[in-house]
C-alpha cells in the first residue's frame, strides 16, 4: 500500500465534483452519523462517506450508490488511518456488500476488514460484489473466509494487503483489474473461475495456493508467484484456461505449472519457471530455468539481488532486464510494486519488483525497501536490508513520524556485501515511521508503515 497514485486523485476529483456532499461518521457521536451504513444511507451518488478512526461493528451495504466511503487516508495520505480504521463485521455477514450494479466510481478505500467469519458451510467475506464494478484500493484484509468475492462482476482491486485469509481474492464471472497488492499467507491467493481479466504486478507468495481455477482466459503479468505450499500448492493451475503469461517469476511453489483439459493452452513468454516449461501451453520464447535469486526467502522478501553489484566477481539475478524487450502493448503499470520505475532504459524485470540498485547507482550504497511494508509484528515482522560495496561503520536507526529515535537497530562494523535485520517492532504503535542508513559518505532514509 502506498500514498494516493495520481490516478486515485483523479478519480477523486471526477467522483466528488463541485456539488457533491462529504459526509462525516464517527462512532462517539461528533460526526453526521455514528455508523458507516448511516452514512451511506444519507448519500446520493458522487457523495463520499469520510469515516473517524475507531472499529465499527456492522455490515455495510452501497445499496447501488456510486459513492466514496474512505477513511481519513483519502484526505491525508497517511497510511496509518488504515489500520486505525476497522470494520470488524457481525458474524456470518459479509462486511461491505456491492450488488446493485455499482460501477468503478463507488469506492471503498483506507481501511482495515477483519474477522469475517460464517459458522455455517457456505463462506462470507470481507468485500462481496454481485453484478456490481467497485473500486477497492488500500486497505488491509486479515483473518477473514475470503477476503474479497465477486461473482458476475469487474471490480478495480489495488494496492491492497491480503494476509491470512481463506481466499484472498475470489472472482467467478465478469472481468477483474488486481494489480499492485501483497497477497501472502492465504488459503488461496487468487480463484478465478470463468474470469477475463488483469492480473498485474502482484506479490502472490507464502499462500496454500497462488492462482488457481478454471475456465480463465485472464492476462498474468509481472507477478512473483512463489513458496505457495500446500495440497493444491500451485503456482498458476488451471483447467480448461489459455490465460497470457509473462514476466512473472514462478518458483518455490509445491507446483509451479498445472493445466488440465485439452482447451487448456496458456501462452507463456519471458517467465522465471522452475522446473522447466510445463507441459502444456505455447512457449512464446524469453522463459528461463535458472534461481531468481531472491532477497531472502525465509522471511518472504522477493525482491532481486544483485550482490556486490558493481563488482566484477558480483552475481546477478537472472530475472534483471530478462522481461520482454518490446512492452509496446503491454498492460505494465509504470512503477512496480514498491513504487520504482517499472520500465528502466527500456527493458523490464521478471517478477512484481524492479531491482532497486538502479536508484543509487551513483552511491552504490543501497537501503532496500523493507519487507513486508505495511507490516503487523503481532503477525509477522518486517525485514530491513541493505548492501555495502566495502566493508564500513553503519549505523540503522527507526525513527518515528515526529522525527523521534525509536530504536538503534544496529551501530556496528559490516563487511562488504548484501545484509539483512530484522525489526521486532512489539513495542511501537501504529503509525508510519522512517529509518535511517548512515554511512561514513552516505546516509538512506525509507518509509515503513507499522498496522496492527
């Protein structure tokens, strides 16, 4: 998740225009309303529902409104309203319904769902869309049956972070736009079953499945699919499905490749695939056999590696400028999933992470990005890393949104190389907080954004 993209702004704008009305909700009584659904009743189309930070116990419906109902990172930017934000839904009920042919100008962004859960055999979910093309971008699903599930619809899902669900997305029917999220420690990752659509820019890893389903003919690009390990531990499986495959890296899963039916005939070019090309599809050339070399697989970090870049003796990621050479055409988003350029000197990476070192080529010092970000350390921590071209004295400190020191996380002599540290983070609040690399030369400073 990160701050507002210019295309959120803009549709924004477009959906609140000159006479559209913001309406407040605040649970203790000092908005317009004290709950959410409240405050979608008072609404007519183009309106935004704007909601305090608190944890609502209800089950909302957009009863057919094009309307916004956001929490106050809309307004801010600050990621920390989303985990502020909860919708913890009365059981067996699905928290936030959209079934009356709401189209993409209904929006539901910034907040934290939880907990849905149904006693019963049939599942419910976070989100649930029924002929209905919502708009659901930055926010947090944890612990629910599914998080999100549409059925004859087209929803735009963006910038989102799945953990620990059921399903993480589950689309039967209509088309689907799922780019840029985090999907990880999932039942499934993504099912779809008789979709067309998008699936771009997307880390699926650490789930018991990553794509799967059947009659899917949907566009696979630029994900990193890998470590989803389980009974159906697949990396893409389908049945009876020709979806286009490209620029992904597909690794670690408990089966990378699996197509059923004679109708299954998947195109797939410029793919990391462990294990060789399956054995069925079209092989459009670019594909790769060989370790993506990833950061660090144990604590989920995928981002590539190029160690001790620019050295001579340094080894590189096989997935660095091996995406396809010609992106004209290409439905490629124009930052990866940490907000770097996608595109850089004209050729792509494989996989959801463009290699960072080329935004410190200049320094050849590098703070990577930590992983996962945002992060929740009741659930999982975050990993900081770093690489050093000699070895130096650094200096790693967190600091909170007041510019306060939190923690020193490490004050020590390094050896040249790729390091990496995790931060426990037990004791700190939610909120957004920076840390801080400081070399003899040089000093990095990253965002990290901590959610419980």
């Amino acid at each position: 998740m990160r701050s507002i993209s210019l295309l959120l702004i803009a549709l924004f704008i477009s959906v609140t225009g000159l006479n559209a009305t913001m309406i407040s909700v605040n649970w203790d009584g000092s908005g317009d309303y004290i709950t959410i659904q409240e405050g979608i009743d008072a609404a007519i189309d183009g309106d935004t529902v704007l909601v305090q930070p608190g944890t609502y116990v209800e089950n909302i419906n957009y009863n057919g409104k094009n309307i916004t109902v956001a929490s106050l990172f809309l307004t801010t930017q600050d990621t920390s309203y989303i985990s502020q934000t909860v919708i913890d839904a009365i059981q067996g009920l699905n928290a936030v319904t959209f079934m009356n042919e709401e189209d993409n100008s209904s929006v539901f962004i910034g907040f934290t769902v939880k907990n849905v859960h149904n006693p019963y055999p049939y599942p419910v979910f976070g989100i649930k869309c029924s002929s209905a093309s919502p708009s659901i971008t930055n926010n947090f699903f944890h612990n629910n049956d599914g998080a999100i599930g549409c059925l004859y619809s087209s929803p735009n899902i963006i910038d989102n972070y799945f953990f620990d669900n059921g399903c993480g997305i589950c689309i039967v029917g209509g088309s689907c736009y799922i780019m840029n999220n985090r999907i990880s420690n999932n039942g499934e990752g993504i099912y779809l079953n008789s979709s067309l659509g998008m699936i771009i820019n997307n880390d699926i890893s650490k789930n018991e499945a990553g794509i799967r389903g059947e009659f899917y003919n949907d566009e696979i690009l630029n994900n990193t699919i890998a470590y989803n390990i389980g009974v159906y531990g697949y990396g893409i499986e389908c049945s009876h499905c020709s979806p286009y495959v490209a620029n992904n890296i597909i690794w670690g899963n408990s089966y990378n490749f699996q197509f059923f039916g004679e109708q299954s005939n998947p195109i797939i070019s410029y793919c990391c695939i462990e294990g060789g090309f399956p054995s069925q599809g079209i092989n459009a050339g670019g594909n790769i056999y060989d370790y993506p070399l990833f950061a660090d697989t144990l604590n989920g970090d995928f981002h590539l590696t190029w160690t001790n870049y620019p050295m001579q003796d340094s080894t590189k990621s096989p997935c660095i400028d091996a995406g396809n050479p010609d992106t004209t055409g290409l439905n490629l988003p124009e930052i990866d999933l940490d907000g770097n350029p996608r595109i850089v000197n004209g050729r792509i990476d494989m996989g959801a992470y463009e290699w960072q070192y080329r935004q410190n080529q200049s320094t050849n010092n590098v703070l990577f990005q930590n992983y996962p970000n945002p992060f929740n350390p009741d659930i999982i921590g975050t990993t900081i890393s770093y690489s050093l071209p000699k070895a130096s004295n650094i200096k790693i400190m967190i600091y909170n949104i007041k510019g306060q020191l939190v923690e020193t996380l490490v004050d020590a002599h390094k050896p040249a190389g790729y390091h990496a540290v995790e931060l426990n983070a037990k004791d700190m609040s939610s909120g957004i907080y920076f840390y801080k690399l400081t070399t003899k030369d040089k000093t990095f400073i990253k965002k990290m954004i901590l959610m419980r």
